[in-house]
C-alpha cells in the first residue's frame, strides 16, 4: 500500500468537505425518498400523489420518472462520497485505484471523491 504525504490540515479539509456533501446529499435525498433500511446506501423515491384526475395521474408518473433519475445520481454521488471517507478512515485516500501513485492535490481539490489519478483516468476514459 502506498503512504500518502498529504498534510493533516489538507485530509481534515477534505473531510470536512467530504462530511458536509454527505449532510447535503442525505437531506436532498430525505426530501423525496425514503431510506432503505437493508442497504446503507440505498433510497426509494416516494410515488407522489396529486390526485385522481387524468392529469394529475400524468404529473405524477412524470414527477416519479424525474425523481428516480435524481434519486440515482444522488446515490451514486452519495456512495462516493462514503467510499472517499471510508478510505480516509483507513489512509488510503489520495491513492489511485489503478497505479497506487499518490493522486495529485489539485485533482483532489476539484474533485475529493477521485479514486484515480489524472493519467489512469485519462488512459481509462480514451483521452489523449
């Protein structure tokens, strides 16, 4: 396992930024789901209901559609958020998934559930 050299004031910043998108995606997803309690990071959204009318029935299965769209995102955002954490928790954060290198503080400013380096990500993705 490679040894990060990250400052403690830098990995407090990130967690602290980390927890904070934790809070904000929870109380997102609260907003129009329910939590499944069998899987940690797992919601259903809520079935809305407008009314009986045809058109109400309408915004409702298109509100629903929209919201299992959001609810998906959300997730996904959510449980890299958790898996970046989780790698804090066991100070592996910062090393990339792919090469075990120490991934580049900027990457990790711009975006603090990086799992890979520039290079692997752009090797990954087909960038040139």
């Amino acid at each position: 396992m490679t040894k990060t050299t990250y400052t403690k004031e830098f990995l407090d910043k990130i967690k602290k930024s980390l927890t904070a998108e934790k809070a904000r995606l929870e109380a997102d997803l609260a907003k129009f789901t329910t939590k499944n309690t069998h899987t940690s990071d797992d919601y259903d959204s809520t079935f809305p209901s407008y009314g009986d009318k045809e058109d109400e029935n309408a915004n409702e299965v298109a509100d629903y559609a929209a919201n299992l769209t959001l609810e998906d995102s959300l997730e996904k955002t959510l449980r890299d958020v958790n898996q970046s954490l989780d790698r804090l928790k066991k100070g592996t954060y910062g090393v990339c998934k792919y090469c075990k290198k120490e991934i580049g503080i900027k990457r990790l400013e711009a975006r603090t559930t990086s799992s890979a380096c520039v290079e692997c990500k752009k090797a990954i993705t087909q960038e040139v």
